[in-house]
C-alpha cells in the first residue's frame, strides 16, 4: 500500500493551518460480477473492479486541487466519493475535520452538505427541465432554509443570476431556453446559492465550446477569488488543470502516480505517464518538436498488470515495475510513485 | 497550380422550416490540393460538419443544397443523384467520423466489412481483397492484423475502432478523405496516436484531407491550411501557422486567446463576450459584428467577403484597405 502523508500534503497545511478537504487512502471497489445464477451455472467467481485505491490529497481554503486522467482513471470516483455521493470502500473524506462517512447525526450531516457542492460536466442533464430557473437555483436555499420568506429568497436568487452573468428575469424561464454555457451558469449559481465553502467540478467545461469554455473558467476563478471558495477539479484536459489548479494530482488506473504544483509539475514532470500526457499536448507554438507518442492503451482496471500499471506502457520500465507497487514517495513538496524516479533512472 | 481535388464554390446550404429557410452554410469557398490538409475549425453550430457531409452528399434532408458548386478532380458532383454519389462515396472520397462504432457494422467481423468494400470498387478476387485489408489493418497498427481479422468491433478499443476505420476508409485509395472530429472520443493519448497515424498514411498516399474539428490543437498539429468558421461562413482561412499564430479576423483572435495553453500561466484567458448567434437570429452585416471589440459601421450594414489579410484570407471589413487589388478569391 502507498502511503501519501506528510510533505506532499503540506503545501496547502502552511497556508491556515488545517486544510480545508482531507482525504485519506480513499479506495473504492465496485462488483461487476455477473449475476449468482450464472456464476453457479458457469463456475465463475465474483469480479471486483478497483476504480480507486489509496488515494490521499488535502485542499486548503481558496486552493484549487485538480485531479487528471483518462477514462478509466477513477478520477469521478473520487470526485463522487469527496462530495458524498459514494460510500468509499475503505479510507475517509474529512470537510473541516468533520468525517463525511462516519455515523454522524443527520443534522450535522446536513449543515457539512451546505458547506459542499458540485457541478456537474453535462449541464443539459443535471438541471431539471420541467423546473424553472428560478426555482432550480431557489432549491438550496430552502432545503437548507438559508431564507426566512419568499421575498429574501427571490431577492437572493436574482443576485446570484447576476453573479454568474445572467439577468436576473432570466429565472422565470426554462432550462430548454438557453445554451449550454449559459445553463453552466446556472448550475454555478445553484451551486453557490447554499454559499459553500468548498465546490467538487466534475469536468466543468468539458462539454463546452472553446469561447464559452473560457468564458466558464474566468467565471469560477473570479467567484474563488471572491468568497474564497476552495475546488477539487476533475478534468481530463492538462491545460484547463494548468490554468485552474495550483496543485495537481495525475491519475493512472485508479492511483494519484503524481502529485506536485502546477509549475513544477509542467516543468519539471517525473513521472513517465506526466512525461507522456504534457508531451502529447498538442503544440499551438508549433514548435515542431518532434514527437513519440506512447504506445499501447490503459489495461483494463478488472485486471490491471502487476507491478506498476504503467510499466507496459512506460518506456523507462525495468524489472522491479513488473513485479511490485510503486509506492508515492515524497520529495520536498510533491511526490510520484515510479521505481524509476526512485532509483534516479529519469 | 494543379488542378484541385475538391473545388467548393459559393456553397449555400439551407433547412427549409415553417418559417422560412433557415441557411446553416452561407456562401463557403474554398480548394484543397492533392496531398493537402485543410483544416476546418469552428464551434458548434458553426456549420463545420454541414459544409463536410454537403461535399459527400450526406446532407439529412429536409436540408439541402440551395446553390454553390463541389468539383471533385473538375468534376462537378453536388448534383449527382443518390447513385451517382454511391459510386463517388467510399472510392473517390473517403470519410472517418467521430465514433467509430457508428462506422462499423457490429453483426460482421472488421475483416469481411474491409473486404466487402474493398470488392466494391476494386475488382479483386476474394484472397487478393483479404490478403490487402491484413496488410491495410497492418500498416494502420492493428497488431496480429492476421488473427484480429476475424474480430467483431466490440472487441476493440476505441482506438483500436478508430484504425480500424481509419483502414476502411483508405482501403479503395480515395483522393480526399474527409475526417470529422476523428479524435474528438478518445483519450489524449490514443489522440495522439491517431493523429501521427492519420498525419503518416494520407501523407504516403497522397491523400487529401479534410479535417473538421473544434480543436485547434490538432489542426496545429496536423493541417497544412486552416479555415476558421463562424455562423456558417468563413471567416479567416490561410496558413495554420499564420491563423495559429498571427490570426487576423478578430474572431480568430478571440479564439485563440481563449484556449488555456500549458505554457505560462496567465491570470484571465481572453473573452469573447456572447455566443454564437442562432440560424434564425443572423445579424445583418458581419455576423460577427455584436461580439467584436472592432466593429464599426460599415460591419454592421454590409457582409464582408474574403479578402487578403497578410498571407491569410480574412471575411473583415478591418482588412478592406487592401481589399480592391483581387477580390475574386
């Protein structure tokens, strides 16, 4: 097991004193076995899917932590698993020192909700199309009677249609009406209206156009800047990560492979699959550098190959990745985990 | 110059509704050379894809083409009927699309749907046609092309899927592919993979290519020419490194202020105020006119047509000084 504590995380320690998000060894398993009757008939055993295994990172207040990936790289999970939505199998997701999974009352479960949020990457289906705006972004704050009357909640709700840029009669229509920049609007602002601390971005803009998806990012870091709101952002594009995070976690096959600062992390990447995911970006300079990219595809998380995952791919590999886990090792304030980095190969 | 592969002149096409003809593609010009990539760009809505499936005929009706010529080789075929584009389709222009399992039929083995088409443009006996998709399958990176042959699509990786179609697409040696956001479903890393094998196999071939996507990344990395497109017309094309790095019409500019890069990283990416408008809701004059920090008169009252603009062509009334030497494209 890999064990990230200590340096790694104290980039975000130093600057309150407590982070914000603290998760610990998050791991998630999900059975994908074929129904019992078919595993008695065909005399198979059950199949457990690892999407997510030991996975530890802290956020500090008004810091973003981006997570990156590919498909298949348990990034959502973990985004789903922070936020509430998904019990981890093992590890724990700490809000403000409060555990989200352990047996709390439900009234201090609730006001930890208020306190997080999430946006979702498809803004067609995650607002209600039979609700109007108004009663979309409203919902919050009733649920968790942020308002006293009808009349602070509408005054409320146009404020918040206003801080993502849109006008406030803009509520008394329907979601079908506008685009889908303007319904990720809408989503912001419903996110904002139970005023959390703390926001989980599913790849936000990965559904939108370039313009507009410009117009998204600059919006969620004027309102970071503004009520001092902390992200976890998940997305699969290293250059939206670059402009968004000061801290990014790369993902491989359900583990962080690379945690390290924004700056550090583009210039100086240590772990191969870093090394490969910066140098397949594509190259609007137009520098011509030549280019190799990587061979081969992620395994399949059902049975991922021994070792590190990545040694089939990586092009550094020898044989301790074949035969054991790299663990996350710490160096000053970032980590990989690649035998490679360790024995000072790369 | 030789004569171009595929000429588009003044191509117009329109959804005919209740409320009149609504014109999606306006009046689009444009060449593409033997051996050439052209790169069309644009954001949803932009008619980047219309203005493909007009050339190859695939327009869904009730939209159609209202007017403008496509040669292909100097043959004029956006009036050929459904048959005479059937034997166009496939043999003289191939196409990649954006999901690969749309192009595959998934009830037959990957090799008998290579050898079927293969068989439908070329007269080739059975082993010969089979013996050519191995190799084809081959040379597009399937490994063991000779036992994955007899695979199902399913079986594949969508890059895998995507090679395959990539091989399929090739197989009759078409002058002109057309490639519609051929990477756009897959991992960055299967991205690049694609685009260095798309980018190898037209180049050996001689092959053509017209490349739609919204991602100006891998039109830098791999077109030779670029046309920006906006509101179904276009608005700048020329050189990818001049459109890349010295865009003139303010609409390029806009776009290409607003993609992050991974260089430095800067505090506000640039902002192009409001969205594109609706087909309904073209504005008069440019109809770029509403979103532009450089609009003035004369944008908001007549369209501007292409015109020089560096070693670009720019459709901006900004460039109109120098617009009076040759205005004929």
């Amino acid at each position: 097991m890999l064990a990230v504590r200590g340096e790694c995380d104290g980039g975000s320690r130093d600057m309150s004193g407590v982070p914000l998000v603290e998760a610990r060894d998050l791991t998630r398993v999900f059975d994908v076995s074929k129904p019992w009757l078919n595993r008695v008939i065909e005399g198979e055993e059950r199949t457990l899917l690892k999407a997510v295994t030991g996975v530890s990172f802290s956020i500090g207040r008004s810091e973003t932590l981006a997570l990156v990936g590919e498909s298949g790289s348990g990034k959502s999970t973990v985004a789903r698993m922070v936020v509430g939505l998904l019990q981890p199998t093992s590890g724990s997701v700490a809000i403000d020192n409060i555990d989200m999974w352990a047996p709390v009352r439900e009234r201090e479960r609730q006001k930890l909700r208020r306190r997080l949020q999430m946006i979702f990457q498809d803004p067609f289906a995650s607002l209600n199309p039979r609700w109007r705006v108004k009663r979309i972004v409203a919902d919050p704050i009733k649920a968790f009677a942020l308002a006293k009357d009808d009349a602070e909640i509408e005054h409320r709700v146009g404020e918040l249609l206003r801080l993502v840029g849109l006008d406030p009669s803009d509520g008394d229509k329907y979601p079908h009406e506008f685009s889908g920049g303007q319904r990720q609007r809408i989503c912001i602002a419903r996110a904002l209206s139970s005023k959390p601390e703390f926001i989980v971005c599913d790849e936000p803009t990965s559904a939108l156009d370039v313009s507009v998806q410009a117009q998204i990012l600059n919006l969620m870091r004027d309102l970071q800047d503004q009520f001092r709101l902390s992200y976890l952002f998940i997305s699969h594009n290293l250059a939206v990560v670059r402009h968004m995070a000061a801290r990014i976690g790369v993902m491989y096959l359900g583990r962080i492979v690379e945690l390290a600062p924004a700056d550090e992390l583009f210039e100086n990447p240590r772990h191969p699959y870093t090394r490969m995911l910066i140098d397949a970006l594509p190259d609007l300079a137009m520098t011509g550098k030549p280019r190799k990219p990587i061979q081969g595809e992620i395994p399949n998380p059902i049975s991922p190959p021994p070792g590190c995952a990545f040694h089939p791919r990586c092009p550094h590999a020898f044989d301790p990745c074949r035969a054991t886990l790299p663990a996350l090792v710490a160096h000053d304030h970032r980590s990989a985990a690649c035998h490679a980095v360790e024995a000072g190969r790369i | 110059m030789a004569e171009p592969v595929l000429a588009v002149r003044d191509l117009k096409v329109g959804f005919p509704t209740r409320r009149g003809t609504l014109i999606a593609v306006d009046g689009v010009s444009f060449d593409l050379a033997a051996g050439e990539v052209l790169g069309v760009v644009g954001e949803s809505g932009a008619g980047k894809s219309l203005t493909g499936a007009a050339v190859i005929g695939l327009i869904e009706p009730p939209g159609r083409i209202l007017s403008g010529e496509v040669r292909l080789g100097g043959q004029r075929i956006d009036q050929f009927g459904a048959k005479g584009m059937r034997a166009i389709r496939g043999r003289r222009i191939g196409m990649v699309f954006q999901d690969p399992l749309t192009s595959l039929n998934p009830l037959y083995r990957i090799g008998d749907q290579i050898v079927e088409t293969i068989r439908a443009h070329k007269a080739m006996s059975e082993h010969e046609a089979r013996e050519r998709a191995i190799a084809l399958l081959q040379e597009a990176g399937i490994q063991g092309a000779r036992e994955r042959i007899g695979s199902y699509p399913h079986e594949f990786s969508g890059g895998m899927r995507q090679r395959v179609v990539l091989a399929l697409a090739l197989c009759a040696e078409p002058d002109l592919l057309i490639a519609d956001e051929p990477t756009t479903a897959l991992d960055v890393s299967i991205q690049a993979q694609i685009i260095a094998l798309l980018k190898r196999l037209c180049h050996e071939r001689g092959t053509a290519v017209m490349l739609i996507t919204h991602d100006m990344g891998v039109i830098a990395e791999m077109a030779d020419r670029v046309a920006v497109m906006y509101a179904g017309r276009i608005a700048e094309i020329g050189p990818v490194r001049d459109v890349v790095q010295r865009p003139r019409h303010p609409y390029t500019k806009g776009l290409m202020g607003a993609i992050p890069t991974a260089g430095q990283r800067s505090s506000r990416l640039a902002q192009i105020p409001g969205s594109m408008p609706r087909l309904n809701a073209t504005p008069a004059g440019c109809a770029f006119h509403p979103r532009c920090g450089d609009a003035f008169d004369r944008c908001r009252r007549e369209r501007p047509e292409q015109m020089p603009a560096g070693s670009s062509e720019a459709a901006c009334w900004l460039y109109a000084a120098n617009a009076t030497a040759g205005a004929a494209i």
